[in-house]
C-alpha cells in the first residue's frame, strides 16, 4: 500500500501549521509596528524587528500540534528540541566568522544590539528545569557560573547526542558571552491563538468589531500575495512602518468609513435557477434566455449577495428594518414611474410584441437606478441586485399583467 503512516501524516500537517504559525505572527508584527521599525519574514531569523535605535529582534517560532490529556498544547520540556536548537542556532549566529564575529570582543559589540525570543504555542511548566534556572539568573537569585552548572548537569542527562550538541553551542561561548546572550533571551510560550491575536490587533486600530474580520482578510489575502510576488522577485519579504502603512494603510481606512462594506457573501445558489420567479420574469419578456447559465448564475448571485449584505448589515446594526422598507419603497416608486410610463393610463399593449417592449425597456431603466440605502447610494449591481429581489417576491414586475402570470 502507498497510505502514508499515521506518523507520516502528523509530522506533514505539524509542518503546515508550523509555517502558517510563522506567516500569522509575522503579520501580527506588522499590525504592531511603530514608526522607524522594520519587520522581516525569514530573512535575519523566522522573523527579525528592527528598530529605530538600531537594535535588531531575532524571533525563532516553533509550534506544535500535540496536546496534553486537557487538549492543549504539549509543554516545553527541559531537553526539548524546540528549545535546544533555537539556542544553538543563536549561539552559531553570534559567533558566526562569515559576519566578522570571531573575536569575543565583536560578540559583545553584537549583543549589544541584539535580542532573541523564542515564540510558541508550546506551554511553560515548573517541571522544566532549563526554564526554572534561566528564570532565577534573570532574577538574579543565580549566579551565571551556576546557571552554566545547571546547563552541564542538564546535559549529562539526556542520551540523545543531537541535544548533547546544542546545549555545548551554548556551554561553548566565552563567559562574557553567554551572559550577554542570556541577558538578552526571553520567551513567549503559550502563544496559541495568533490569529485571534491578529484580529486583537486590528480592533485596537480604532476598526469596528463588525468589521474586523473584513480587514483580517483584506490584509492576509493582500500580504500573502504580496509575498509570493517579492519572492517570485527574489526580493526579501520585509516591510518598514512606512512601506506597511503606505500599501494597507487604504484597508483600514475602507472599514472605518460610514459607509457599508459590501461583502461578497457566498449563499448556496438554488437547485433549479430557471425556476426563480424573477427568472421567470426575464425569460418571459426576452430579457435573458432560458438556457442561458452563465447569466442567470451571475443575475442570481446579484439578487443573493443583495439580500445577504442587507441581512448582515441589519445584524451588524449598520441599519434597521425600517432603513430597508425606505429602500423599498423607493425602488417601488422608481417602478411605478417606469411602469406607468411604458403603460400609460395602465391600458393592455396592443399585442405581445408590443407588450415584450414595453416590459424590456422597465427593466432597461431600472437596472440604471442606484437605490438609495440610509442616506448612502447603493452600487449598480447592488442595486440591480435589490430589483431582481423585489421582483422575485414579486412585489414587482414587468409585464402588464404580472400579478395575475406570478402571484
């Protein structure tokens, strides 16, 4: 058999929510920027912040898809390997001779502007004895030389020889160094929610609750194209405060204006699109063709997206009911008026060529009306939309007898 195995299976989708993890945090950064810093996606480390004093954050960001009996995310573990490579990636980063940092002396020059955090879902917990003795040095309740004690005994303590490796990264570093480098690391575990954490960030942008989530996708959808495209490029995925703002800035301010955000919902379309009396309506007077797919799919999607963006915008407490039967009502006085016109004294055409004219040009006019909608003007295909509804009830039609052929 060619099935992958169980493990198989795990270790692939622990792969893809591993990078969508990196990809949320990064745009959570980029929500986040102030003005003179940079955020960088695989470039300096999984994701870099410069800032404008010329410190530079390197983030290493691990997630993990195993749960404990509770259902969240495993703990960090005292010889996990989260844990132990990300150190001895940094380790190998500050003393890296390809960057001119051989010396001990330019080690410290680079500490002094480097920071490092390591960033996961992953769980803190008193049982982990790495965390328990970096959390007493950071305290000053341990001294660096028993710090590095605690990181020897720790290693004699664990047959795997991968880890073995990556905690002498660490006990490998000039003293001076490792307590730089110590001084400057810190964690950020439990970190599980990050796209929740991204919509946080975008409310605290001064963005409606209602509108939040439209923003949310406007950015993601815009940033994730943007990226394949630089990388396509062979350009680095990095924006400063200034080129974030200038490209997603309009994003935000489309949300935060008074007028609706006009979704493109997606309502499952009906079985039988010829059977809608609105279709109905069209076929009978030679507007659109029977068997004609392409446009009663697209005819039934505006009459649709209408009715579900007015429903959403009710909910969203954008309008009331009483907004929409002033829409109503005018678009039923547009009607009469139309109506009236290609009947005049409301007198039967003479025959049903004649009869098919006179419906076709209602429609023609109608379709360009804007409906006005609690003081704000409806697009065309919006509008457009709002007449195939109306019709479809039908509270309106086109022929001369259409309450009598549809009612």
């Amino acid at each position: 058999m060619n099935e992958r195995s169980r493990v198989d299976k795990t270790s692939a989708e622990d792969k893809s929510i591993g990078f969508d993890y990196q990809y949320y945090y990064f745009l959570n950064e980029l929500l986040n920027l102030k003005s003179g810093q940079t955020a960088g996606y695989e470039v300096l480390d999984d994701v870099h912040i410069e800032c404008a004093d010329g410190k530079t954050l390197l983030v290493q960001l691990k997630h993990t898809v195993q749960t404990n009996m509770q259902g969240a995310p495993r703990n960090l573990t005292t010889h996990d390997p989260d844990l132990w490579k990300s150190i001895s990636n940094w380790c190998k980063v500050i003393i890296d001779p390809a960057d001119g940092r051989s010396s001990v002396n330019k080690q410290l020059i680079f500490l002094k502007k480097t920071s490092f955090l390591l960033a996961s879902n992953k769980s803190n917990n008193d049982r982990n004895s790495f965390l328990s003795s970096f959390d007493a040095f950071c305290n000053a309740t341990k001294s660096h030389v028993d710090f590095i004690s605690d990181m020897r005994a720790l290693k004699t303590e664990t047959k795997d020889k991968t880890i073995k490796g990556y905690i002498d990264d660490l006990l490998n570093l000039a003293p001076g160094v490792s307590e730089a480098f110590l001084r400057n690391l810190s964690f950020g575990l439990g970190l599980d929610e990050i796209i929740a954490q991204c919509k946080a960030s975008i409310l605290e942008k001064q963005i409606d609750s209602t509108r939040v989530d439209d923003v949310f996708q406007a950015v993601d959808s815009k940033l994730r194209e943007n990226s394949f495209a630089r990388v396509k490029a062979g350009e680095k995925i990095s924006f400063s405060f200034e080129q974030f703002y200038l490209e997603y800035r309009r994003d935000f301010d489309k949300m935060r204006s008074a007028g609706f955000v006009i979704r493109n919902l997606t309502s499952a379309l009906p079985a039988n699109l010829s059977d809608q009396t609105f279709i109905k309506q069209l076929v009978d007077i030679d507007d659109i063709a029977a068997d004609d797919v392409e446009i009663l799919t697209k005819f039934t999607t505006l009459r649709l997206n209408f009715r579900d963006n007015v429903e959403q915008w009710i909910q969203d407490g954008d309008i009331t009911q009483s907004d929409v039967d002033d829409l109503e009502q005018e678009a039923d006085a547009y009607w009469e008026n139309t109506f009236t016109a290609s009947y005049p004294r409301r007198q039967p055409p003479p025959d049903e060529a004649a009869g098919g004219a006179a419906a076709r040009d209602i429609v023609q006019e109608l379709r360009k009306v804007k409906l006005p909608l609690a003081s704000q003007e409806l697009s065309i295909r919006m509008s457009n939309g709002g007449f195939y509804e109306l019709s479809d009830r039908p509270v309106m039609g086109w022929l001369h007898n259409w309450k009598d052929r549809y009612n």
